[in-house]
C-alpha cells in the first residue's frame, strides 16, 4: 500500500510539472518522451506507469546512477561558464521549482 502512495505521488507530481511547462518544450516532451534518471528509474514498471498515465513516451537511462552525476557535471561547467558559480547557483535556486528542505544534513 505504501509503495502505490508513493508511486501515484510520482505521477501526480510529474503530471503537474507537465501541466505547468510552457508549450513549446511541452511538444517536444509529448512528441519525443521523458527519460526516468537516477534511482527513479530503478523501480520496476516506473516507465510503463508514467507512460500509461501520462500519455507520453517514457523511456530508461541505460546508466540511471550515473547519468544524474554526468548530468550535473554538465550543469556545473555550464553554470561555470556562462555566469560565474556562485551567480548560477544563485540563479538556479531563486527559482519556485526548487524545493530545498533545511532540516536536511548534505554532509
């Protein structure tokens, strides 16, 4: 019973971020999918859930571990390169979407 909480409240989730992204990347995501990454993607059935209740392709990272690590390594030049660290951090976390939890330990 839990596990079908938590896995309606990924959907639901990922439903809303769906419904609030502007139209232009919505096509791409209907016409071209979601990739689940990370250990999202190591929950079985994850991709046929989302893709049945979404109604949009979802597909697997082949490495889903290590392409969360690649991905912000990517982020990270980026952010390096475009604006300077500390103003791309600054930048990424003013932003609503960002959900930070300050009871969390990160060390």
């Amino acid at each position: 019973m839990l596990k079908k909480k938590f896995l309606d409240t990924i959907c639901e989730e990922t439903r809303l971020v769906l419904e609030d992204t502007p139209p232009e990347l919505a096509g791409d995501i209907i016409e071209r999918g979601i990739v689940v990454t990370g250990g999202g993607a190591l929950i079985h059935g994850i991709d046929r859930m989302l893709s049945d209740r979404l109604q949009v392709p979802v597909f697997l990272a082949d490495n889903p571990l290590e392409s969360v690590a690649i991905g912000t390594g990517v982020l990270l030049d980026r952010i390096k390169r475009e604006r300077g660290l500390f103003d791309g951090f600054k930048r990424l976390f003013s932003s609503k979407r960002v959900v930070m939890n300050p009871t969390a330990k990160y060390f």
